[in-house]
C-alpha cells in the first residue's frame, strides 16, 4: 500500500452544469444552477463547467454569473472549434479571471469526419489547433476535447494531441463520447498517448467517459491508472443518454481502495449525499434505490444474516462508512429477511425493552406482517407491541358518532365516547363533518396534540369500499400515526383520530415509567 503522501491527485472537474444539463428534462434555470454550483464549491470539485455559452443567451447568462460569483474552483465553458464560439465563452468567462477555463473541442474518428463534420483529417487538424491558438489569445487556461477519442484511428489522435499542446492547451482530454470502450481498451489508449507523444508531459490529460455499456466509472479509474490527471463527471452520473461517470462512484473508489488505487481527490466526500439530493430536487430525476453511494438502499440492510453481521462489526456488510458520504448512519430496514437481532434493536430504539416470551411473540407477529407488506415502519411496529403484545387497556374508545349537514346546514357532531370506562357525550361545530368530529372528540379528551396530517384513501373499489384514514398527531417530542377504517369516511376519521390519542397516551405513560 503506497503512503498517502505518494498518492496522486486526481483532478474533479464537474460537468453537471453542462453535460449533466443535457440529460432529457434536467434543464436548469440559472438560479437552480447557482444553487447546484453553491454545492459544487462545498465538494471541493476542481472544476466546474458551468455551460455551453454560444447555446443560448441563458446558458451564456448561467457561465457569466457563476464566472462573476463563484470563488474557489476553475470555471469552464465548452465551445467548439469556431473563433464565434471562443469568442462568446470567453465573454461570459473572462469574469473568472485567471481561473476561467476555455473548453473547446472537435470530433477526430472517422465516422465523425466523415458523417458529421465533412472535413478531413488535416482539416480537423488544423481547425484544433487554430482553435486553441485562439482560446490561448484569452487565456492561458485552455482545454481540447478530441470528441469520439476512443474510435479515432490512434496514430491521428496522438497526432492530434501533440499538435494541440504545441499550440498551447494544458489540458488535452480524451473522451469516450458514446460510452463505447472497455477498461482494458481505454487503460491501453491513455498508455499509448503517455509513450508516443513528446510533449504529452506539458499537459493534463484528461478523461471524460459515458455509461452506455455501464463502464464509465471502471474506465476512468482504468484510465488513471495509465496517467491520466482529471476526471469529468458528474453528480448522481446524470447525462446524455445513459449518463456520465458519477462523481460520486469514483471519488469513493479512490477514497475506498488506497491499497491498490495510489490516487486521491480533493473532493469532501461527506457533502455528497446532500448534492444528490439536492440535484434530485432541482431536476426532479430521482436516483435509482440501488444506486451506489447516494441510493436509499447503499447504506440500508434487509436479510437477517447482514442485519447481524452489522450489529456486531460495521465492517462485515460495509466498505464504507455511512458518515463519509454525508449519511448520519446506516438503516435496518424491516423486512420479511429481517432476523431476530434486528428486530430487537428497533423496539429497544423505539422503547420497548420486552421479556423473550414477549419478544418471541413480538417477532412473530411481526414476521407475519412482513409478509403482507414490503417494508414494517416504526408507526407498525408501535401498533403491534401496544395492541397486540401488551394489550393495555385502551384510554380513549368510541360508541358512536351522529352527524348532520348539508349545502345549507352548518356540520354539527355530537360524539360519545368511553374514558377510562366512563362514558362521556358532547356536539361541536364545525366547517364539515369531519371537522366537526375532530373538534368534539378534542374537546372531549382535552388533549393540546396538533394534527400535522390527514389523509384520506380507498382500501377497495366503488362505492361501498371501505375508507382508511391515517392521520398524524404531534404532542411535545412524541409524533404517533393513527389509522381508521370503516364504510362512513366520518367514522374512519374518527377511529383514526382516537387510535392516535390512544398511541399517545401509552407513549407518554412508558415515558414516565422508564423515569
């Protein structure tokens, strides 16, 4: 394992902004990039490409405020090999002085030139490298792109490059435009350059790898491995089509696998979960449950064999830790894999501290929900050990409920109800039935619990299906969930309301006893 002091940087340069932009439907205002840019400066990327100047005047606005206002990491604009193009980048990034990045690129296979740019390989040539000379006029800070690198002809890609770095680029980026190559192909063509082309240690070479084949994060660690010193990606590795390299996957690999990967970045890996989510709420495209790192089930443990494995070693199901991705610790998602270990650990979390007999009765129980639902959530599991397992008394019961409306009629309920086997009666107002019934069994109980939620559902179909109420009650630091059903949508409001008064009640009166 080499010393950390031995480890290369690996430069980050984001292209979430532009790239990333380009994924269908994740278009940015230049707010929303600001907001993703704000995140960006808290990655500690090294480079943030922030648009395409010449594609519109609101991207050219979005690279021009965020060369104006962000401070920290190289601003970079994309445009191709046109002086019209060079020229605009560099008005909407001259702002970021010294650290403003001219981005320019043409295409160098031979299907490009041929289908795309009609133009031959020495046109090509020449319209680089006047292009660079052209960004170099602005900026020391140049970057070329041989766009479909992976399928040009070697011999004219290392030509390409050398000519390119001759004219004055500091960055010469080699990219698999269409996701096409593999790890070992990609590591060999990166080596290929390192040897055959002279002036190749005057720059950073560069790689930028799309996930059409899924290998974008496995080519690009290949790639660094062969000497390459920046790696384009993006957040959540949204993009054209399938995507880019996600920034995420290779800066923990880096960070994962010391042993054999002698890299580092520069990146704060424990602000990527909250970049994630915050493209997520930008764009509106939700990252995949099983997405690595940033996915909702990286850090999450259903079969019982993990579960235990986890409770005893962190170590033993995970390669890293929740923490170093911005996560505050991992889940034990109950499930039907769940085991017994797990399952004791939430109720001792949730309070409960059972015998084994109850515990055993608890769990099975439990297992048999489980197998009726895809996921037991803490409000199931306060259901089943108050109602089921220790079958306390109920404080609060109802007897029945009258109510009376119309177009024209003021809601008025009158509910009678059981407390503490009392029977109690009162009639409220209200601004509907369902009000109205709230409001006399709140007066009837006394209680100062907020409702926070009141969801209405149909647990079949047509119109004698049988209404399910859940609503949500928040009394102090206690938050309980209550759930009603019946055929009357008044009658399941009600049950739901008092099965959250009765959750409370126990709640509270476990409080007191563990004082």
């Amino acid at each position: 394992m080499a010393k950390k002091s031995e480890h290369k940087t690996i430069k980050i340069f984001d292209t979430t902004l532009r790239d990333g932009e380009q994924s269908p439907g994740a278009s940015m205002t230049i707010s929303e990039k600001l907001r993703i840019a704000s995140q960006l400066i808290k990655l500690k990327v090294d480079v943030i490409e922030a648009g395409f100047p010449i594609a519109s005047e609101g991207d050219f606005e979005a690279v021009k405020k965020i060369a104006q206002t962000v401070k920290g990491p190289e601003i970079a604009g994309l445009c191709r090999s046109s002086f019209m193009d060079i020229d605009r980048a560099w008005e909407a990034l001259q702002y970021a002085g010294e650290k403003g990045r001219i981005h320019t690129f043409i295409a160098t296979s031979d299907i490009h030139m041929k289908y795309k740019l009609k133009m031959s390989p020495k046109e090509v040539l020449d319209s680089a490298v006047k292009a660079v000379k052209r960004a170099k006029s602005y900026t020391p800070n140049v970057e070329f792109s041989c766009e479909d690198a992976v399928r040009t002809e070697i011999k004219f890609l290392a030509e390409v490059v050398g000519a390119v770095i001759d004219a004055g680029a500091t960055v010469v980026n080699i990219p698999d435009t269409v996701g096409y190559t593999i790890p070992f192909e990609y590591f060999n063509i990166i080596k290929y350059l390192k040897d055959n082309v002279p002036n190749i240690e005057n720059a950073v070479i560069s790689v930028h790898c799309h996930n059409d084949l899924g290998l974008s994060v496995a080519n690009s660690i290949a790639a660094a491995q062969a000497g390459a010193g920046q790696v384009e990606c993006t957040i959540n590795g949204i993009g054209e089509r399938a995507g880019n390299c996600s920034l995420e996957e290779f800066v923990m690999a880096i960070k994962t696998r010391p042993d054999i990967l002698p890299f580092r970045t520069n990146v704060a890996s424990e602000h990527l979960t909250p970049a994630s989510r915050l493209l997520t709420t930008v764009t509106g495209i939700v990252v995949q449950p099983n997405k690595a790192i940033v996915g909702a089930n990286a850090f999450a443990h259903e079969a019982g064999i993990h579960q235990h494995g986890v409770l005893m070693e962190k170590t033993t199901y995970e390669i890293m830790t929740p923490e170093s991705v911005g996560l505050k610790s991992n889940a034990l998602v109950l499930g039907k894999h769940s085991g017994r270990h797990a399952f004791k650990k939430r109720l001792l979390e949730l309070g409960y501290d059972l015998d084994d007999g109850k515990l055993n009765q608890a769990f099975e129980r439990f297992k048999a929900l489980a197998d009726l639902k895809k996921e037991v959530f803490d409000e199931d599991l306060d259901a089943l050990v108050a109602d089921e397992i220790m079958r306390a008394e109920k404080m609060y019961k109802l007897s029945h409920i009258t109510v009376t409306c119309g177009s024209f009629a003021v809601a008025t309920a009158t509910v009678q109800m059981e407390i503490e086997g009392n029977p109690v009666r009162t009639a409220e107002l209200g601004d509907g039935p369902v009000d109205a019934t709230l409001k006399a069994i709140k007066k009837l109980t006394k209680t100062k619990a907020k409702l926070q939620q009141y969801n209405v559902g149909s647990i079949t179909g047509g119109t004698d299906a049988q209404g399910e109420v859940n609503v949500r009650l928040a009394e102090g630091s206690r938050t309980v969930i209550g759930k009603g059903s019946s055929t009357d949508i008044i009658e399941a409001s009600a049950k739901a309301y008092i099965d959250a008064l009765n959750k409370l009640h126990f709640k509270a009166e476990r409080q007191i006893d563990s004082l």
